[in-house]
C-alpha cells in the first residue's frame, strides 16, 4: 500500500463487462481513501472517462461527484473539439486532465 502513489486506468479499460464505469470509480476510490488512511500517503487515480462526448461530460461529473480529482483522457480516440468541451466541463469541476495517446507502439502482426 505505501508503495504505490499513482494509479491509471488502461487506455482501453473505461466501461467493460466485468468492471463498469461507475462500479469501478465508487470503488477503486474508496480502496484510495484507504489506502491513504492507513499509510498517511496521498494517493490519487486517473479514470478515463475517453467515450462519446456527452458521456464523458457525465463521466467527469460522475468522478466529481464521487471525489476524484483526475479524469484521463486518449486524445488520438477523440476529435480536438470534444477534448476542448471536455476541458472546459473539467475547469469547472477542478478536475485535472491526464492526455495519454494510446497506441503509440506499433502494431506487429495485424
């Protein structure tokens, strides 16, 4: 526990069958805030909320409301205007944004 301080989601892990979008949050911060309480240690999680645009905007205040701090978003999966809408929505919840470009290896075999 007091080893870790940053958790991320994986970039293609935001809403499968075995772990939902907000079954995932509610827990994985509730293990954070524990985590925290028993080592003294800050620790935080990037969720990815990367979806259709309305969806991530419920995503983002999904995770607000939920007490996270950070959402993560694949910036090649979505278009240059839904990351400025998602931006701003983020601003306004005082959510900071992690960009991460998935794929950024290249595919063998395909």
């Amino acid at each position: 526990m007091g080893c870790v301080d940053l958790l991320k989601d994986d970039e293609n892990l935001a809403n499968q069958s075995f772990n939902s979008f907000e079954d995932g949050v509610v827990k994985s911060l509730r293990m954070r805030d524990k985590a925290g309480n028993e080592t003294g240690e800050r620790k935080s999680y990037l969720i990815n909320i990367t979806a259709e645009n309305k969806e991530m905007l419920r995503r983002a205040n999904f995770i607000k409301e939920n007490c996270g701090k950070y959402v993560m978003v694949g910036i090649l999966t979505v278009r240059w205007a839904v990351l400025q809408t998602v931006g701003e929505e983020c601003q306004d919840l005082k959510l900071a944004i992690h960009a991460t470009e998935p794929f950024t290896q290249p595919l063998r075999g395909i």
